[in-house]
C-alpha cells in the first residue's frame, strides 16, 4: 500500500510540477519542489529528502528552496531537537491566491463591461445600421460567468482550509 501511494505520489509531482512550471514560469526543478512540498502537506519536507526523491544535486535543491523562500511560495519550521528545517507550502498562499484570482476576474470584468457598454453606444446611434450593429452576447453572457466565479471563490471559507 505504502509503495502504491508513493508511485502515486510520484506521478502526482510529475504531473502538478507540470502545471505549476507552464503556469507560473518556474524552472521545473523549482516546481516539482513545490509540488513536492504541496503533497507533503503540513508535516513538511526536509531537503534531504527532496534530494533523495526528486534526483537533483545538492547544490541544485538548495537554490530552488531559497528561491521558493524568498518569493515566499514556502516556509519552513524547525523541530526542538532537530536541526533540520521542514518546508511547507506559506500559510497564506491560498488566500492570497483566491485574492489575486478575484482582483484579476473584477479587472477582466469592468474592461469586458466598458467594451460592451461601448458597443451598446454604437448600436444605439442612429447611424448605425443593422449589419454594424455589434452582437452583446458574448459579453453579457461572459460578464454573468465573471460574476458566477467571483461570488463562488469568494465564498469558500479560506481560513477553515487545513492542508
């Protein structure tokens, strides 16, 4: 069992490594680290095991965690009586996620809103004919899904999230 979940896990940081260097432009050493310490959850992970599990140098691991540190994508504790340093995932990185994701709907929003209300401007003059005339719906439809999202996320009680 133990052995099924680890090549499961494995797989997983492949996979989520994957995601997180296509989407934010992470070296890809960087986000199977991060993905690694994702899955790892709030026991943390040590830098020997990460060199151990992800197959890259010392010297390579140790500058990926100081670049995860210092952009603050993680943290670490330390145990009384262990010198070791156990990384996790920064304890305000969903919020702050879940913030900037909304911050970006609202600003996609107001700008699909001022090009629909101009729109509307040009099909309300009289000059405009029928064939000029701009179809809204898109943006009426797109506006409405913005604001589905944003309630939605918006919901989700962040600080009741235990990873």
């Amino acid at each position: 069992m133990k052995k099924n979940m680890c090549s499961k896990k494995s797989t997983l940081v492949e996979k989520l490594g994957v995601h997180i260097e296509s989407n934010n432009g992470y070296s890809p050493v960087a986000s199977r680290v991060l993905a690694y310490i994702i899955l790892t959850g709030k026991t943390g992970t040590t830098f020997e095991d990460l060199v151990s599990l992800l197959c890259a140098s010392k010297s390579t691991i140790s500058t990926q965690l100081n670049y995860l540190t210092d952009i603050k994508e993680i943290e670490y504790f330390t145990k009384t009586g262990d010198r070791k340093k156990y990384y996790v995932i920064t304890s305000n990185k969903i919020k702050s996620h879940i913030s900037n994701m909304i911050q970006k709907w609202e600003v996609e929003k107001e700008l699909h809103q001022e090009v629909r209300d101009y729109k509307k401007e040009i099909n309300d003059l009289e000059t405009t004919t029928e064939e000029e005339k701009f179809d809204l719906t898109f943006h009426n439809n797109y506006i409405q899904f913005l604001n589905q999202a944003i309630t939605s996320i918006s919901k989700l009680n962040v600080d009741n999230i235990n990873l």
